[in-house]
C-alpha cells in the first residue's frame, strides 16, 4: 500500500514562521500561511517541499505501508524550510530508528512493530501507529534547529473466510430435454443489491445483512447454462 501523506508539521521554534520575500513588486494581500512565501506577483506560495492544502502549506512526504516494514520518504527541502535537523530525526523516539539521506530525500525504513511502534487490533483490522520527531541541538547556550512531530498510522484489512448458506432457482428459460448430469462444475459468485438486482453489491457488509449472489456455470454449453438467482 503505497499512499501520499500529506501532514502540517508541528514546531516548537519561534523563527520558523512566516516568510516573506523582500522586494515583491506586489504585496500579498494577506499574511502568507507557514512554510510559504510571498511571490513576486503578489500572491503566497508555499516553500519546496511544501503543497498548499485548505489554505495551509503543509509537508509531502511518501508513506509506503507494507505487510512487514514501513517507509517513510520525506524531500529534504521540508527539513531545510522547517529547521528540522536531519541527524537528530528518530522514530518513535527510538535512537537506533534513524534516517538515511538518498539524494534529495531523507528515507525512514523499520519492521512494522519495531521503533516502539503502537500495535493495536481488533476483529477487523490492525493498527501501526507511530511519530518521527527531531530535536533541538544545543551548542553553548545556543539553540540551532527546531523540535518537531509527524505522525503515521498504517492499518491492515483482516482477511476472513466465510460461508454462507444459500438456496438456488433455476432461470425457467427452457431447456432442452437431455438427461440430468452430475459432477463438480466452476461457478461464479456476484454480491448483488437484492433478489432480482444484477449490479454488484457492497463488498463491506455487518453480518446481520442478508446477503444475495447471482452465480453463473463457468464454461458451459450455452444451450445447458444454469443460472442461480440468488
């Protein structure tokens, strides 16, 4: 499962707020929103890295949800504009969960439940919740960078078996009279709405609904086919 997260970025520093670009032949009607600039024909842009999303910039970052590891793929811009320091970034404040840098971008690779992952289930599906943050480097009373916070969740379908008991009619169209065969035979089965609806029915169901299935004989003679109404 392959997925564009799209997340406002939570920092705790007081000078990585607005921006505005000097010089503009056009003011900006407004001030421009965070991570975001203001053009040169007056309206606001958001920084590299950055897509403007119900009037916020807000960080593109790549979540890739597998069946046994996690990826998290963040342009290296969305570091630079929030301040964020690369070295410092963990997951779930795990040391040994650290990024590598591949060309413009800053990966985060791990197993599904390591990195002090949240692993949550229920009857229908399982959670993995974690966060990425970074932290403020402090060199002789001076503090360089900024903290930060991105949150991801991946969660997983259960697949479950199921049967269903059914009772099936067949369509009255006439049939030649030829003698009854027995055997095994490839049916299809089709969720559909109710008793006499052909178009395909809901694939997520409570399990008190009654369910109705239209089946049809794979491979038959058309002169033979046997058609289940429900």
């Amino acid at each position: 499962m392959r997925v564009k997260l799209y997340l406002l970025l939570i920092s705790a520093c007081f000078w990585c707020g607005v921006y505005s670009q000097s010089g503009s032949s056009q003011p900006c009607p407004t001030t421009c929103p965070t991570y975001s600039k203001c053009s040169t024909n007056g309206t606001c842009e958001c920084e590299s890295g950055f897509l403007s999303m119900s009037g916020k910039c807000v960080a593109d970052i790549l979540l890739e949800c597998k069946s046994h590891e996690i990826t998290i793929q963040i342009q290296e811009d969305v570091f630079k504009t929030a301040k964020f320091n690369v070295d410092t970034a963990v997951v779930g404040g795990n040391t040994s969960c650290t990024a590598t840098v591949q060309g413009d971008n800053i990966i985060f690779k791990f197993a599904n439940d390591d990195c002090s992952t949240t692993v949550l289930r229920n009857d229908t599906h399982t959670s993995y919740s974690n966060f990425i943050q970074t932290s403020a480097t402090i060199e002789d009373k001076i503090t360089y960078g900024s903290r930060g916070r991105i949150p991801f969740t991946c969660v997983f379908p259960h697949t479950s078996n199921i049967s269903v008991a059914y009772n099936a009619t067949l369509s009255m169209n006439p049939l030649p009279d030829v003698a009854p065969v027995t055997g095994k035979f490839d049916i299809d089965f089709q969720l559909v709405k109710n008793d006499y609806n052909t178009v395909q029915g809901r694939r997520i169901f409570l399990t008190n609904e009654t369910l109705y299935f239209k089946a049809s004989l794979n491979n038959a003679d058309t002169d033979q086919l046997l058609v289940f109404d429900r």
